[in-house]
C-alpha cells in the first residue's frame, strides 16, 4: 500500500469514528494505580484525535494536547516510583 493510500485508509477510519488506541486488557500492569494512568493515557489520546477531527480547532487541539503532555510527564514520574 502506498503512502497516500494509508493516510487516506487512516482518514477514513477515523472520520467514521475509529479509536487508533483503544485499551485492552493485555495492557494491564497488574499494578492498579499504573494501570488507571494508562487508561487515562488511552482516554487523553483518545481525546486528541477527536480534536483533529474535521471541524475542530487548532486552538482545541492545543489545549488536549499540553494537558496529555502534563499528564505524561506526571505518570512517568509515578511509573518510574513504582517500577
């Protein structure tokens, strides 16, 4: 599949309203607190592709994105403590 033909297939995907990230439980650490950021991680990034979405501003996109930015410093923090 060419370039294009993926950037278009992943459009499409999203425009009907795909998730690119949904959580799984494979995902589970067993460790309830790092699981529940990652969960958050999942829902923030959930949250940003929604603000790309045709008809969303740039100024949207700004505001998820520092907040999932703040988060990820913060669990990694965290992580980091507990692993």
């Amino acid at each position: 599949m060419n370039v294009r033909a993926a950037v278009l297939q992943k459009r499409a995907f999203l425009f009907s309203g795909g998730r690119l990230l949904k959580w799984k439980k494979a995902f589970e650490t067993g460790i309830k607190s790092v699981d529940n950021e990652h969960k958050t991680l999942v829902r923030l990034i959930d949250k940003l592709e929604a603000s790309m979405q045709p008809g969303g501003s740039r100024e949207a996109m700004g505001v998820v994105l520092r907040e999932l930015v703040e988060y990820v410093k913060f669990h990694f923090s965290n992580e980091e403590e507990v692993m």
